[in-house]
C-alpha cells in the first residue's frame, strides 16, 4: 500500500481505504507464540479483546520511537538500531553493563554524534553534502524529520535574488537539479561564481547555510510504566531496565507454562498406554458395562481424569459455564475420562500402543530439556531466531 514517502514526511499517504496491510513475518519471532497464554486479555462488552499489554522480547518503543503530544503531556523518544537492542539485553542477561545506544534510522545515510558538553542526552543529525566542482554542491541526505519537498522550497526561495541594477544582491543559487526517488534524496545545486568557496571559509560552512543540521534530543521521553501510568525516563538505559524486569519475569511464568503444558501431554499419552495395554490383557473391560462401573474401574486403577480447559472465548463470553461447573464437579468423571473411552476401536491395538509409547517418550524428553533450561536460555534463543 501506499503508506507515504520521505518526499512529504508521510503526508503523501493513500487514504486509510486503499491501503493494505498484513503481518510481516517477522512479527511472530518478536510477539512470541508461546507467551499468547500469559498476557491479561480484556474484555468489553463480554467479548474477549486485546491484552493490557503485549510482551515483545525486545522493547518496540525503541526500535519504533514515539513522537507526538498526549492530553498534558508530549513525548519524543528516537528509534535505535534493533541490534544494538540485542546486544544490550545480551549483556544485561549475563550482568554485564550496557553500552552507550546512540539513535539510528533505517536507510538513514547521514552522521548522528551526541553534543559534548551539557546537552550530553542530545544528538547532533546531519545530512550529506559533497563539492562537485567550485560552483556545485550535490546534497544527498537531509537531517531525520526534513523532508525533499519542504527543502526544495527552501532552495528556491535562495534563487530569487535582485539584479546589480536594481542594487540588489545576485542570487545564491543559480540552478537546482532534482534526480530524487521515494527513499533517497539528490539535489544538485549550482551557485553563483564565488558564493561557494565564501560558504566553505564561513563558521558552519555549506551545512549551517543549508541547513543541514538538526537536533535529536533524549530530554523528553515520557511513556507508560507497567501500571500504566505517565512516566518520564530521563535515559534509554532506564527504559531497557524496566523492560528487561518484566520481560525477565514473563520468561519465568513461560517455562512454567510450558512445563505444565507438557507435563499433560506426556501425563495423557502415558495413560492412553496404560489403558490401551490394560483392555487389550483383559483388566479392564470396556464393552457390555455400565458407565459408573468403568469409571470406577480406571479411578480404581489411579487412571488420571483429565479435563478439558474452557476456551479463553468460551470463559470471556459466558459460554460453557453451566457445563464448566458439571465438568469440575468430582463426582462427574466421564468428561474427564473421556480422552481415554472416547478413543476410536482402531486404538485399541498394538501398533498404535508403539506409536503412542515413542510420543510420550518424545514429551518426556522435550520436558527434561525444558527443566534443565533457565529463562535466561529461553530469552537468548529467541534472540537468536529474531537475529
């Protein structure tokens, strides 16, 4: 879709009815699968709806920066290289201290340096600007937040000048070529004989006449904190802090999550075993009984009742609860058998008892390899995939 360009800074943008979008693939690897289960959905109306925050493994306010005013409050917090993100939070993992992030944009092709000094939490951003000739200056990039449209205004009102009759000073500019696209800027600009070679002896030369420089400041980063209420972070290092509080903890909940998942698995697989053996030797016999006597056969045996889980829909809407009550009462097991007598007669045999015994080994493996794991482990190798 047409999303806008850097000719007009976004404002070229189609009308939200034309433009398309969808997920990029990339989206899964920071928005992790896994963690879906432990976000806090909200709900409106009875309708299950979006979570009161998502978990990325890496914090998306500095990758994405936030720019713009709020009711009392306005913020700017510029974007970093998502790399550096990763290398920081990898130091972090092991307790080692991070290292200076300086902003960075994506095709961005000038020089940002912070300012010495006081105004240590502020960058300088430059554009590009090379000598042709004595008379020429090409200028390839422009400072972050100028856009080719508004410049090449600024440039033109340099052409106007008087004439020596008039008494008036001739013309800065005398020519301007334009070979731009979407994404990149070329502007090549002729000067008057001499007017060149004067800017380049001046302070701040070519760069303060063109006005290529500009300014990023770190001084007005408020956002909101984990109880969603207003905060200023005086540094970014701040903000990496916190995040890596609460990504460090939903780690913790995830492998508890998946422990628990897998351990029902590995439980369910090796009951079906159990049971599969047990009808086919004769222990227990399923055909020509009545209900309550099999139940009481496999509680008699220590079978595990297992019961499904309500839906997050179902338990966000109301649905099933009436049942959900019937389900969790104790003295109603046949739902919680019912992954076992709900099993086809094709199961009932030998080579399903193999397939099923090499799946519950294959569970109990993945389980052991989940325990011996740390959440520093799992955080690092999503960093890995995200890489």
């Amino acid at each position: 879709g047409q999303f806008g360009t850097r000719l007009m800074g976004g404002k070229d943008a189609a009308s939200a009815r034309y433009v398309f979008t969808k997920l990029e693939s990339i989206t899964r690897c920071i928005f992790h699968p896994e963690d879906d289960a432990l976000l806090n959905y909200l709900d409106e109306d009875g309708q299950a709806i979006e979570p009161d925050f998502y978990v990325p493994i890496i914090p998306m306010l500095l990758v994405n920066g936030s720019d713009g005013i709020g009711t009392g409050w306005s913020t700017s917090v510029p974007t970093y290289n998502p790399r550096d993100l990763i290398k920081n939070l990898r130091n972090m993992i092991v307790g080692e201290p991070q290292f200076e992030m300086s902003p960075w944009y994506r095709g961005f092709t000038g020089e940002i340096r912070a300012k010495t000094g006081k105004e240590f939490r502020n960058y300088v951003c430059s554009g590009n600007a090379d000598l042709l000739d004595d008379d020429t200056l090409m200028i390839n990039e422009l400072p972050i937040g100028k856009w080719t449209t508004d410049y090449k205004q600024m440039l033109e009102s340099m052409v106007v000048g008087g004439t020596p009759a008039d008494g008036g000073a001739p013309p800065i500019i005398r020519d301007i070529r334009e070979n731009h696209t979407d994404t990149t800027v070329s502007f090549t600009v002729r000067m008057s004989e001499g007017v060149l070679e004067t800017l380049c002896n001046e302070p701040g030369g070519v760069f303060k006449k063109f006005k290529l420089d500009g300014s990023i400041a770190t001084s007005n980063m408020n956002a909101f904190d984990l109880k969603n209420k207003i905060k200023k972070y005086e540094t970014v290092k701040e903000i990496m802090e916190q995040f890596f509080d609460v990504r460090m903890d939903f780690y913790e909940k995830r492998k508890a999550s998946l422990i628990n998942k897998l351990t029902m698995d590995y439980e369910k697989l090796d009951n079906k075993v159990r049971f599969i053996l047990a009808v086919i030797n004769g222990s227990i016999v399923v055909s020509n009984r009545k209900k309550n006597d099999i139940l009481a056969d496999l509680q008699r045996q220590k079978f595990k009742a297992i019961f499904p889980e309500k839906s997050h829909k179902a338990a966000t809407e109301g649905e099933g609860d009436e049942e959900g009550e019937e389900v969790m009462a104790p003295t109603s097991l046949d739902k919680g058998y019912d992954y076992l007598l709900g099993m086809k007669l094709w199961s009932l045999t030998m080579e399903k008892v193999q397939t099923l015994t090499n799946d519950r080994n294959q569970k109990d493996a993945e389980l052991s390899i989940l325990r011996a794991k740390t959440p520093e482990d799992l955080w690092n190798h999503d960093l890995d995939m995200l890489e």
